[in-house]
C-alpha cells in the first residue's frame, strides 16, 4: 500500500489485528515490566486524543470560571472594590450570583446544540467511520478559544460572549461528542475480554488532562498573569489533536461503505435521531433492554452529581472562610484528578487480572465519591479540602465500569448510537447539574454553604442500590443460562 494512502479497517479486522496485553492465555506479563510498557504502548489510538482534548478541556475550565468571575466583578464595580472583593460582603454576593448565572447560562448554550448534534455524530460513526466524529469536537473548541481570546484581550467586549463562544463548541459536539466519539471507536476495536480495562485507561485520560491541565492553566496565568496566553495554548492542544487524527489514526469504516461515501441525506437524516433512541426500547435478550435503562438511570444520576459539584466547586472555595486564590483551587482540582488517574491507570489491569466485577467496582467508588462530597459540603480549611481528594479517588471506577457494561449489552454495529444516547444524557445531566446547583447553591449559602454537597450525597444512594441490584440480578441470570441450555429471555 502506498504509504500516501490513508489506512482504513473494519471494525473486527482492528480487533483481530490489535496487540493484545497478553500475547498467550498461558503467559502472564509481570505489570511493572519492560515488555508490558511495549504491549499498552502497541495498542495506542485515541488514548491521545482524549488526554489533549481533556488537557485543554481542564486548561480552559478554572480559567474559565476566573474570566467569568473577574469580568462580572468589573462589569459591576471598579479595580479597586474587585482587588479588596473579599472585605466587601455586599459587593461578593452580588458577584457570586451573577457569576453562578453567567456559567450557568454558559453551559445551557453548549448543552443544547450537543444534544442534538451529538446523535448525528453516533449515527455518521456507526454507519460510514468511527474516525471522522473525532475531528468535530476540536473544531468547535478551536472556534470557542478564539472568542475567549477576544474577550481576555478587550476589556470592553461584554461578558455575554461567552455563551457564543459556548455555541460554537456546542454546534460541533461539544466534549460529550469527544468522549461518545472515542469510546465508540476504542468498543468497536477492542473484545468483549479487553474492554473493561481499554475503556477504564482510556477514561484515565480524561484525570491525567485533568491533573495536568489546571497547574499548566495555572502556571501560564501567574506568568503571564494574560487569561488569553492560557486560551492561546488550549487553542493550539485542539490543533495537535486534528492533526493526530488526520495523520495517526486508521479509519474504522462500516464495510458497506467500503468503496464509497454515504449521501448528506443518509447522515443527517431524522432516521438517525429516531435509531439513536430506539436503542432503550428494542427487543433484546437476555434482559438487555432492562440492563440498558438501568445502567443508565445510574450513569444520569452520577454524572447530574459530577458535573455540579464541579460548578459549585470553586464559588464554595472562593467564598469564606476559604477566600482561595485561583492559584491554590488549581493545586487542589491537579492533586484531586491526579489521584483519579492514578487509581484508574494503576488498578484498572489489578481488578481485571482478579476478575473482579464492574457492579462491584462502580459500587465501592460510589461509597466514596459520597463520603467526598459530605467531607466537602463541612470543609471550613484548606486541609479539610485537600484530604477530600483521597477521600474520594475511588469514585472514578464508577463512570468507567458504567460505560464498559453498557457497551456489552448492545451489538458492534449500535455502540456509536448508544455512547450517543450516553452523550446526549452526558450533556443533560450538565444542564441540569448546572440548573439544580448553580441555583440552590446561592439560595443555600446563606443558611449551610455545603448544604448542596450533602443532598448531593444522599442521592448517591439510588444509583448504589440499582447497581448492587443488576449485579445480584446478572450472576443469577448467567447461571442459570450456563446451567440450563435453553432459548433466551427477550426483554
């Protein structure tokens, strides 16, 4: 093949011709070994592109909120209340409800356009290629950057940009559409045997980028003390990214479309919306179609609880009697994901060696991830904060094992319209995070400051007793299927 011609597979030639971890069933690799670190590194594909997407991502989100909140301050008073902003109680408040309005309506912008986007994009994955909805996303965020540029180095554009900026991310996807994107192609490229672990690492990319992203964001800020030289770098990550996937990356194509390109009409037709639904209420076997609501019941539940608590996160450290500078709130969110990636890079291959199951894995990260938030809904010092993050590192075996069980349940041809639903409901339980928090948040202040946090907790509960559910239901149901050779259960 001529080395100018772009390297295309279908989706079981990729997972026949992909490097397992271990070469031989009879064979184990030692983990900390020279010829393991050849292994992961031979099955590489879209691993980069969601560490430089979310790299940029957690870049751009404390410097973001910091924009925001420095705008609105200026847009209300003078440099000088905004220097001394924490010794005037009136003066905080107002900012704080603007600015928690101001994200709010910011996310609204970015959540809508995805929605609807990001089904198209799942339906273009499965039916012509898994590569092409990889590019989407960045062009968008190149875009939004540009008008985040714009709005750092003029003073005077208003701080309504943002949700333009915000539009422009949305109408080519949006982060949901990158995540549906890469989880689509790594499921359809790897076996039902690898899969936990290759969507648990791949995850794993989005806590280092996160662990990483903040100091960088930080560090450029302090230096430059210019929120446009840190938009300026986020930029330029969504530019490594398209030329990575143009370059690097073998397009997965449908075979029917093998030797030719569906029509505009075949793509952005209602059919693939209304497909992209069907998904919850086919006939399926062996209580699929059960598994698949409640899966994702589960999945709502505890991404509506991350993505608010992420906004609420750095108002509560900016208010007394933290009073933290963006500086210090970078450190904590660095040192926080940091131990999320490590946990999942390092405990990923250990659970899959003991086979341990995901029920069980999402349940013991959800008993942490509320034992974090109620630690944080009472935090008063920067230490109480800081231990929050080991407190809560486990919790991020609960997105990844949700994911990894949810592509088991649907055939190789609908994972694109499935991780779509997945990121349409990703994107809703943004809005509605954002909705539910960024409201309550600053009619609770007053009151309890962490009294968000603690509800937030206490919701946990469903998604833990749904998940111990399935998991009791699932080892029944597979026993009795191996022991009793009979036709399946549609449901």
């Amino acid at each position: 093949m001529n080395s100018s011609t772009p390297i295309e597979y279908s989706s079981e030639e990729l997972v026949t011709s992909t490097v397992s971890l271990n070469h031989d069933n009879t064979e184990r690799v030692p983990f900390f070994s020279l010829r393991m670190f050849r292994n992961v590194l031979s099955v590489i594909t879209v691993e980069p592109v969601l560490f430089f997407y979310m790299l940029a991502t957690f870049m751009q989100y404390a410097v973001f909120q910091d924009l925001v909140y420095e705008k609105t301050c200026l847009d209300n008073f003078n440099q000088t209340v905004c220097q001394n902003l924490n010794n005037n109680t009136e003066a905080l408040d107002i900012v704080q409800e603007q600015s928690s309005h101001w994200i709010l309506s910011s996310t609204i912008a970015l959540t809508v356009p995805s929605i609807i986007v990001a089904n198209f994009l799942g339906a273009l994955s499965d039916t012509y290629d898994r590569k092409l909805p990889l590019i989407f996303p960045n062009i968008g965020m190149i875009l939004a950057s540009v008008v985040y540029i714009l709005l750092s180095v003029y003073e005077s554009f208003p701080i309504s940009l943002i949700i333009l900026a915000s539009f422009l991310s949305g109408i080519f996807g949006g982060f949901v559409s990158c995540i549906m994107a890469v989880m689509s192609y790594i499921s359809s490229i790897s076996s039902q045997e690898s899969r936990s672990m290759r969507v648990a690492l791949l995850e794993a990319m989005t806590f280092v980028g996160g662990t990483i992203g903040p100091f960088i964001g930080g560090a450029i800020l302090t230096a430059t003390d210019s929120h446009s030289a840190v938009f300026l770098v986020i930029l330029c990550c969504h530019v490594i990214n398209i030329v990575y996937i143009m370059f690097c990356i073998p397009s997965v194509k449908n075979p029917s479309f093998r030797d030719s390109r569906p029509s505009c009409r075949q793509l952005f037709s209602c059919h693939s919306f209304v497909s992209s639904v069907k998904i919850f209420s086919k006939a399926r076997t062996n209580f699929r179609r059960r598994n698949i609501i409640l899966l994702i019941i589960s999945a709502f539940m505890i991404m509506t609880v991350t993505t608010g608590e992420m906004d609420v996160s750095f108002l509560y450290t900016k208010d007394d009697p933290l009073n933290w500078t963006y500086d210090k709130y970078s450190y904590y969110f660095g040192f926080k994901y940091g131990l999320g990636a490590l946990v999942l890079i390092l405990l990923s291959p250990i659970a899959r060696r003991f086979n341990l199951q995901e029920f069980s894995i999402c349940c013991f990260g959800l008993i942490f991830k509320a034992a974090g938030l109620v630690l944080h809904g009472l935090a008063n010092t920067t230490l109480e904060m800081f231990i929050v993050a080991p407190l809560s590192m486990f919790n991020t075996f609960c997105i990844p094992s949700v994911r990894s069980l949810l592509s088991k349940q649907v055939d190789s041809n609908e994972l694109g319209k499935l991780f779509a639903v997945v990121a349409s409901i990703e994107n809703i339980c943004t809005l509605l995070g954002s909705v539910i928090f960024n409201s309550l948040y600053p009619l609770t202040r007053s009151i309890f400051r962490g009294m968000i946090l603690e509800v937030a907790a206490g919701t946990l509960i469903l998604p833990f007793i749904i998940m111990s559910y399935l998991g009791y239901k699932m080892k029944k149901e597979l026993y009795y299927l191996t022991s009793h050779a009979g036709p399946n259960t549609t449901s």
